[in-house]
C-alpha cells in the first residue's frame, strides 16, 4: 500500500512540474486534463505572459549540460509606453564529446498578442559570428511570438534579450489598479531560475506571492523563484 501512495506522488509530481504530459481522445476527458493543466497545452492569460521555448538545432544531447536562468523587467517609458524585457541566460558547462557540443537553439518567446518588438540583443546569424541574426515575430495560439537563433560554445554563456512594448490594454489595467502575469515554463525542462523586476507607477498594496519583507512598501516588485512549474504573480496598487 506504501509503495502505491509513494508512485502516486511521483506520478502527480511529474505531471505537475510538466515531465509528463497526458492526451487522450475522449473530448471530455482531455477537457479535464487540461483544467488540470496535465496537457501541455498554450494556456490563456487574461493579462500579462511569459513562456520561452528552446528548440535543440542539431546539439546533440547538449540540452542535459545547459543551465538556464529567465530574467523578466517591466517598466513605463518616458513616453508612458509599457515596455518589457525577458531574457534568457543560457550557461554550457559541457565540452565536445560524442554527445554534448556547443549549444544551438531557436528560441521562440510567446507575450501578449499585440505586443511590439523594440529590439533583439543576442541573437546570432550563426555558430560563432558576430552578425546578429534575425528575430521572426507572428502571432501562434493567441499570442505574439518572437524567435530568433543563438549558439553558446562549451564552457561559455550567451543571453538571448527580446524588449518589446506590451499592449495597451496591459498598461490600462495597471493604472486601473492591478497587474497578474502567468509564467509558464517549457515542458520537460528542469526549474530554471526565474527574476522579476517590474516597477509600476503606483505604490504597491498587495502581492501574491509576496516579496521579502525588506522590499515591502514601495512601486517595485522584485522577487527569484524557478520554472519547476508555472508561476502566477497577481499584484495590486
């Protein structure tokens, strides 16, 4: 009987954290899979989000030796447009062997459909060069998309910037008096760290989850935490 109850928390903790994912043909019964978010599926967001995506480009099976960490800033300009920058840090503690290389991936940052690309940093045209690549931007599954190419040779980082302005009705409902975001992580990774910094022009009342205390009382939330699973951020002025 211990055993069961010991798989059975092995079996919920892998679906929760996305190492496994269930689909089934019965419309019902996936209906429920997805509300329990045992689907892999693109979910909604009713205000901000956030979710990279790497795809492996011919590196072997080099993706077991890359550390990654996610860093998301939100601010208002001076010209009072909200404005993002996520980026993703990208550490190869590898070497060349039969089976690790350096680390090639399309990146791909699902936002908020209708957010504006301002700029790539990062990004590569190849293995090496210096010539930054191009950034594609589309809308996929109810949300705009930006994607680009990087490389990172063993023993060496790179980081992978995307700023973008988000859209209008994001910073309406911040001067409204309220902000949420969903993080949602890849499915099959491992916890990447994950750092806020969003500042806001109205001094903060309430956030779930909290801060540490010391950084209580003023516009700016700053928090690290991971991608074990995904992670919702509700705030309010």
């Amino acid at each position: 009987m211990n055993q069961w109850v010991e798989l059975f928390g092995i079996l919920q903790k892998n679906l929760g954290e996305k190492q496994m994912l269930l689909a089934f043909h019965d419309a019902l019964l996936q209906e429920e899979i997805n509300r329990q978010n045992w689907g892999g599926q693109v979910r909604g967001a009713s205000m901000d989000y956030l979710m990279f995506i790497d795809a492996n480009m011919a590196a072997l099976k080099t993706d077991q030796y890359v550390k990654r960490a996610v860093n998301y800033q939100i601010g208002f300009n001076n010209k009072g447009d909200l404005v993002a920058r996520a980026s993703m840090n990208y550490k190869n503690t590898g070497t060349f062997t039969w089976k690790s290389t350096r680390y090639r991936t399309y990146t791909r940052l699902y936002v908020p459909e209708g957010s504006q690309l301002i700029r790539t940093e990062g990004s590569m045209s190849a293995d090496k060069s210096v010539v930054a690549g191009k950034t594609d931007v589309y809308n996929e599954l109810g949300k705009t998309v930006f994607g680009a190419f990087i490389s990172i040779e063993p023993g060496k980082s790179g980081t992978l910037t995307f700023e973008y302005q988000l859209p209008e009705k994001i910073k309406e409902l911040i001067l409204d008096g309220h902000y949420s975001l969903l993080a949602q992580k890849q499915a099959g990774t491992d916890g990447h760290t994950f750092a806020l910094s969003l500042n806001f022009p109205e001094k903060i009342t309430s956030a779930v989850p909290a801060e540490e205390k010391s950084e209580w009382g003023n516009s700016s939330y700053k928090l690290v935490t991971d991608l074990t699973v995904d992670r919702e951020f509700k705030i309010g002025f």
